[in-house]
C-alpha cells in the first residue's frame, strides 16, 4: 500500500505530540474574531506558567483570563460569552462579561471539547473513566454515558438537537478506524444508533469527506474524498490520524486545527502545511528537516486562523480558501 508522504518519521512526531499537545487537537473554532480582530488564544512559555489571554488587536488591549501549568486551550460558545478550558483536575466555565469562573467539572482525562450550538451544553470524552460526558451549563447537570472505545469524532447535531457520536468498540482487525463505525446518539444516558447521517467528517455543503485512519503497519492515514460514488481524491500519510481533528470549511478546502494544514479538494493537495513542528531527522540523508515556524493559536468559524510565527514574531492570519497570509499583527504586550 503506496501513499503520498508529507512527513517522516511518523512515530517520533506522534510521541512528541502525545507528550506536549494532549489533547492533540485543541485550537478551536471562536476563539478568533476575524471582523472584530480579538482572539482568546494559550501560550505556552519556555518557563513558567502557561496562560489563557483575551487579545484585542485593534485597540491594542490584553486581559489574563488564566493562570496554570496544567492549561489546555479555550473553546468558546456561539454567542461568545461563556469559554471553557481544561485545567489539571477540571473543565472550567468562565464568564467573558463577568470576567469569573462559575462552573467547574470533575475531569481525568480526554479529548476534545464540543459545545452546542445555543451554547448552553458541552460534550467531552473522559477516557480515563470511559465515560462521555454532556454538560449542561445552565442546569448544571452532567449526564454520563458508559462507552470504552474510539471517539472519531463528536458534533452538536441541530436537526437531531443533540450531539452525534462516530464510535467503534475496541477490538478488530481494522486499528482505529472510522469505516463501518457507527453514528451514535445519546438517549436517556444511553447510546443509540442515530441513521439520519453517515459520516460526521463532511463538508457543510455535503460535496467532500475525509476519513482519518491508523493502521498497525503502515500508519496514520487521511483519506480525501468526492461524494458521489464515493471517489477517492487521494491519500496521505500524516503525523497525527486527524479523526478527531477540529477542522474548519473553506469553499473547497478543509484546515484541519494544530497540526493538520490546509487540503484543497479542487487541486488534491495540501495547499499549506501546519504539522512539521518540532525537528525530525531524515536518517536518509542525515540532514535535518526545517522546523514550520507558525503554531495555529486561534481560529475564526469560517475562513480564517490565527497564527504565531517564531521567526518573525508576528501573528499571521490566514485565509483558508487560499492558503495565504492576509494580515499580520505584532505582539504588543
């Protein structure tokens, strides 16, 4: 089984990216308001502690929201008022007009953060206790549900008015695998079949999927398709599976958050490359390959992410659909 390699050295760069990132894909959609140039982003610093900082670029204004060692990245609700982020021990809810944490929740450990589209509930996967966890905020009532498996990939669904679930128990031949993993529904605290959808890695407008896969032998594999008959567009290796990406939809193009880059359907090619963070040695040549400056920090819902550039020490914005940088900002704190 051939593929089209866009990284070397897969296991190193997914042992890295265990250590430092988990969860592995945790910028979020929100946290970058591209017309009202603000973002909420995380910063990690050489020493010290790691921060959760409210940016407002146009008026050149900084707020800490956090401080901690244990932070992960905050996700943001629709109507933005309310960011949640993971410390150590717990989901934080805190109030952007009230400026305080109102709502904590018990957490072991996880993935990634989905929140509804009124903004008023949560899911989270806490593998650890193996249960998936809905949140609802304004009750303050958590529902837990058994499950211990793979969460490929978790959306808040409007026509169903719940979240949707692609799992697979563990056990097979298949490794983690969305093929044949079932759409799943929370009912009553149980986990039931939902058929109104086939695969929750589809674009808005139903044209393209992509399906992230991990073989035992070959890897990490992400898979572009066309729909209608299903046709393949191609398949690369990649660092991460990327099933359980935060993503955002261009026209035709798909910016898969953190480390995935950006795949144009129409061209059938990355069109920009986020991954390569950290250095990797290509034992063919005995070079070393060049570290990607940018880190993803924050992203807009639609077209638009947010970039740190080491090198330059500068923000980037980025425009999705083309792959190009639009505008910059410098750091002014």
């Amino acid at each position: 089984m051939k593929f089209k390699k866009n990284i070397l050295t897969i296991m190193i760069m997914q042992l890295v990216s265990s250590i430092l990132c988990s969860p592995a894909f945790a910028v979020y959609p929100g946290t970058f308001d591209f017309n009202n140039e603000t973002a909420y982003i995380l910063e990690v610093p050489e020493k010290g502690d790691r921060v959760i900082r409210y940016i407002n670029f146009k008026d050149n204004e900084e707020k800490i929201i956090k401080s901690g060692f244990f932070l992960r990245e905050p996700a943001i609700n629709h109507g933005r008022k309310i960011i949640s982020f993971i410390s150590k021990k717990t989901i934080n809810f805190y109030d952007i007009e009230k400026g305080i944490i109102f709502f904590t929740v018990p957490k072991i450990s996880g993935s990634k953060i989905t929140w509804n589209d009124s903004g008023n509930k949560i899911s989270y996967y806490d593998s650890s206790s193996n249960v998936i966890m809905e949140v609802d905020i304004k009750k303050m009532e958590i529902i837990k549900i058994p499950f211990n498996g793979y969460v490929f990939q978790a959306e808040w669904n409007s026509k169903s008015n719940g979240f949707l679930y692609q799992l697979r128990n563990k056990g097979g031949s298949e490794g983690g695998s969305h093929l044949g993993a079932k759409i799943m529904k929370n009912i009553d605290g149980k986990l039931q079949e939902y058929k109104g959808v086939k695969i929750l890695t589809m674009s808005p407008h139903g044209d393209y999927y992509y399906e992230g896969i991990s073989y035992p032998e070959e890897g990490n594999i992400v898979s572009f398709y066309k729909v209608g008959g299903d046709e393949l567009i191609i398949s690369y290796e990649s660092a991460s599976p990327l099933f359980n990406a935060d993503v955002i939809w261009g026209v035709n193009t798909v910016r898969f958050l953190f480390e995935g880059g950006t795949f144009d359907f129409k061209q059938g090619k990355f069109i920009t490359y986020a991954d390569n963070f950290w250095p990797v040695n290509d034992f063919i040549s005995g070079s070393q390959q060049k570290v990607n400056p940018r880190r993803d920090m924050a992203a807009d819902w639609n077209n638009y992410v947010l970039m740190w550039n080491k090198g330059t020490k500068m923000f980037e914005v980025e425009d999705i659909n083309t792959g190009k940088i639009i505008k910059t900002y410098k750091k002014f704190w």
